[in-house]
C-alpha cells in the first residue's frame, strides 16, 4: 500500500536553499528526495531522544551505574573467548 503524499510548503533562507539545492546536486537527487530524508532521519533522531530520556529520567544513578558494571563483566567474560579478536580485546 503506497502512503498518499502531501505538500508542505516551507518559507526558508535564501542561503539554506541554495545549500540544499548544492546538496542535493552533488548526492544525484531532487531537492525533494533530499529534505525529505533529511527531515525523516532528523525526526526519527529526535523520537530517538526523547525515548532515550524518557528511559533514563526513571532510573537512578545507582541502578545505572550496577547495570553498566554488569554489562561490562559481560563483556568480560566473552572476551575470554578464543572467538575474540585481539583488535577487540580490553
């Protein structure tokens, strides 16, 4: 099922349009194609965000603090493994 598209129309700089225009040029796609995945994948990062900080805001300093020190026992242990590169060692 194809998603019906609208128009947004945006009053930006001058300046702003003809980095975007630059922009877009040089990746080999339209204007359009290029602030459309800017816009998306600026609005996801800030969805990201807000998840993220919504997530930490209910946990405490303690609680995170033993979570990350299990963690990297974790990470410990598996390093022991012969399966891990030196590259990758601590």
């Amino acid at each position: 099922m194809k998603n019906k598209a609208s128009v947004l129309t945006l009053r930006i700089p001058e300046e702003l349009k003809h980095s975007i225009k630059n922009m877009a040029d040089q990746q080999g796609v339209s204007i359009n194609q290029l602030a459309l995945y800017a816009l998306t994948k600026e609005i996801q990062e800030m969805k990201t965000h807000s998840l993220l900080k919504t997530y930490w805001a209910q946990r405490d300093e303690k609680e995170i603090s033993e979570n990350f020190t299990k963690l990297l026992e974790k990470v410990k242990e598996k390093n022991n493994a012969e399966t891990v590169p030196d590259w990758d060692a601590i």
